[in-house]
C-alpha cells in the first residue's frame, strides 16, 4: 500500500460507530497544507496523554512543526521523548488527545505500515542494516519496499533505480563505500547507511533518535552536515543528549520535562530558560 492508497483508504474508511474527528486547528497566520512538502505544519499533537501503570509517559503534550523544518527535542530521562515518537510511528496509542500528519491524515487511525507508507520514517539509536550485503545492495532493499528479500535480490535494478541509489550514497557520504559489507562499515557509516535506507522511501517526515551516540568527531560533524541538507526537503525531528551536537544543527529546539514541553526557541533562548535551567540543567 503506497501513500495515496493510504490516504484514499483514510478518506473512506467508515466512521459510523463514532462521531467525525475534526482536523488539527490553525493557530495564527500560518497556512496549513497536507504532508506534501509545501508550506505550513506538517505535524500536529495536541493534547496527549500516555500513562503506563499509572504514571504519565505524556501529560497533555501539545507539538506543532512546520514543514521542512529541523527540530530537536531535549529533555532528561523519562521526559516523554520515546514515548512522543512511538506515538508519531503508530507504535503507542494514546489515551487521550490527537496526532494529525499535515491537515486531514489522523494518524491514531492508521497501523503502523500504513503510517510509513503515508510518508513517516523512523530511525532508532542502534543502527539495523543487512550487514552480509554491501551498502549498495541495503539501499536496493529499502528501495523495494514490501517485496519478498530474495526477489529483491535477483531482480534487474533500473537504470533510474540504480542513479537513484547511487545519489542516496552521495547524499550519506557512502559512495567509496557502495561495495562494503555493510559489517565492515563504521558505527557511523552504518548511521549514515540507515538514514540512507529511508531516504530510499521518500519520507515527508524523519524521526532520528541519539543519531551520533558512539561516534567519532569526525562523524558527530558529518552527521551534523548530513541532517541540516536533510530540512528543508524533508521535515526532521531530532532526539539528542549532545548539547554540543544540537546547538550546532537546531534552528529550534524542543525541551520535554514530565511528559510535557517545558519551553521552545533557539538554543540560546532555551539554556537561559529559568525553568529548563532548574530542571534540565540541574543549576541553581
């Protein structure tokens, strides 16, 4: 199922056994348009609330994010952050509020799958590639999508098909690499090699989690240069704990604490924050 089909299934799918859900509200001046790479918020969670076993993951989170935009999202240990995004991913249902993908996708009424193939990628902290097939052939893969692996494997690539892959190597920095067993790669190589994969799938909207945890300098500053080439064309969510790393890549910053957001601005303005100074910062 591909994103239209996703999104035709969406705009039939009966809804007789429960009252129409209204579309996200546009706050502002702001024009809102749907995840097709234009203008406006691409993403909309208002309002949600998680709770495991009585604590609350997510405590009335309310998010918007613009298209094309970088964002990072900070906070300590158990402030919502994996949480936020398993809900994004379809992974966690919410037990109360809404997540909308542009104006008109909900995305609480999508699985999964479907959440992917509306345009949806996630990467988690410790990099999953095929490690026996080159870098090539990884991206041959995650070009394929749903197709069985050995098919995949065998059958004759297109000559788009194959400039395509071979620009996702230029765009991660992996074309000296292309024949590499994936195994041999660096830790970071494989970062850049997974963030590659979903390229592959034309996502609208990336969701990275601690992408330079264990790296090297040098790979913490290209992965820097790869995630800021990445905005603009793609919308771009960053989980980090590296101040350093996020003050160098962040035009707008995110700070959860408890569940919630705390406060939003630029880096500057968030340090300086009383409140995340308190209890992010654990100054005085």
């Amino acid at each position: 199922m591909n994103a239209k089909q996703v999104w035709k299934r969406l705009a039939g799918r009966s809804r007789s056994s429960s009252p129409p859900r209204q579309g996200p509200v546009v706050h502002g001046d702001a024009i809102a348009r749907g995840p097709d790479g234009s203008h406006g918020y691409i993403l909309y969670l208002e309002d949600l609330t998680v709770s495991f076993d009585g604590f609350k993951a997510l405590n009335a989170l309310t998010l918007y994010m613009e298209t094309g935009e970088l964002r990072c999202i900070i906070g300590p240990n158990g402030a919502g952050k994996t949480t936020m995004m398993d809900v994004i991913t379809g992974k966690t249902r919410p037990d109360h509020g809404s997540a909308w993908f542009g104006q008109t996708l909900d995305l609480l009424e999508l699985t999964e799958p479907e959440i992917a193939q509306a345009g949806i990628g996630r990467k988690f902290q410790k990099p999953t590639v095929f490690e026996r097939h080159s870098a090539f052939e990884n991206l041959e893969l995650a070009l394929a999508g749903n197709r069985a692996v050995w098919a995949n494997l065998v059958a004759k690539l297109s000559a788009a098909q194959r400039d395509r892959i071979r620009d996702v190597l230029q765009q991660i920095g992996l074309s000296a690499a292309a024949d590499t067993p994936a195994g041999a790669l660096s830790h970071g190589q494989k970062q850049w090699l997974e963030i590659g994969m979903l390229l592959m799938q034309s996502p609208r909207l990336l969701l990275v989690d601690e992408p330079v945890a264990g790296m090297t300098p040098q790979e913490v500053e290209k992965t820097a240069e790869l995630l800021v080439s990445l905005a603009g064309e793609h919308s771009v969510i960053v989980v980090e704990h590296d101040m350093e790393f996020v003050r160098d890549i962040a035009r707008q910053v995110t700070v959860l604490h408890q569940g919630s957001v705390l406060a939003e601005g630029t880096m500057d303005e968030v340090q300086n924050h009383p409140k995340v100074i308190e209890v992010y910062l654990g100054e005085q």
